[in-house]
C-alpha cells in the first residue's frame, strides 16, 4: 500500500518530500516522535486491528491529536470504515483508490 499511495500522492502534485513512513504501528509512533507530520495516513486495508489501534494511539496522545489521519480502508467492507472513523480518522479512502479522491478528500478535510 504503502508505494502504490506515494505515487498517487506524487500524480496528484502532492508533495512527498517530506514523506515518513512507517510499516508497523509502533515504528509509526517511533517516527512521529522524529517528524512533525501536517497529515497521517493509516493503513487499515492490510492490518485493520493494527491499523485502528494505531489511529487511537494518535488520537490519545495530546502532540498528535490535531493532526489530520487519512484511513486507508478495504473497499469492499464498510464496517472498518466506521470503525476507523470511531476510533479517530478524519476521512477515508477506499482501496483501491483513485487521483482525484485523494485529492478530493484532502481538501475536504482541509488538508491540501
């Protein structure tokens, strides 16, 4: 997931040069510490359990609990959506996803 949306952000003319990613979510909150994100994307498509508790863990902490969480979700079930929503996501995107809904997303969350 994690190269196939870096070159969706890239052919949508968002920057990712200041791009950190993280595969687990205990090296995401090690690099949270090391950057000062404007935006988190969550993977919740291949590790939904990971994923969500990742999104809380954000959400519980007070440095972090502003910044925005993108939730990468399965396309085909609804409920981890929700979930991910509950447990502190901005928005969500679908896998697979397109361009302009990221695009789209981002601004409605004002992110972009």
């Amino acid at each position: 997931m994690t190269r196939m949306l870096i070159n969706s952000l890239q052919r949508a003319d968002i920057p990712t040069d200041q791009l950190c990613q993280a595969n687990e979510p205990g090296t995401a909150l090690a690099a949270l510490e090391r950057a000062s994100p404007s935006v988190i994307f969550a993977d919740v498509d291949n590790t939904p359990t990971e994923g969500l508790n990742f999104i809380r863990a954000v959400r519980n902490d007070p440095q972090w609990k502003n910044i925005p969480i993108i939730a990468v979700c399965p396309l085909n079930d609804g409920s981890i959506g929700d979930l991910a929503r509950e447990a502190g996501a901005t928005v969500q995107i679908k896998t697979p996803f397109h361009i302009q809904e990221i695009r789209t997303r981002l601004a409605a969350a004002n992110i972009i």
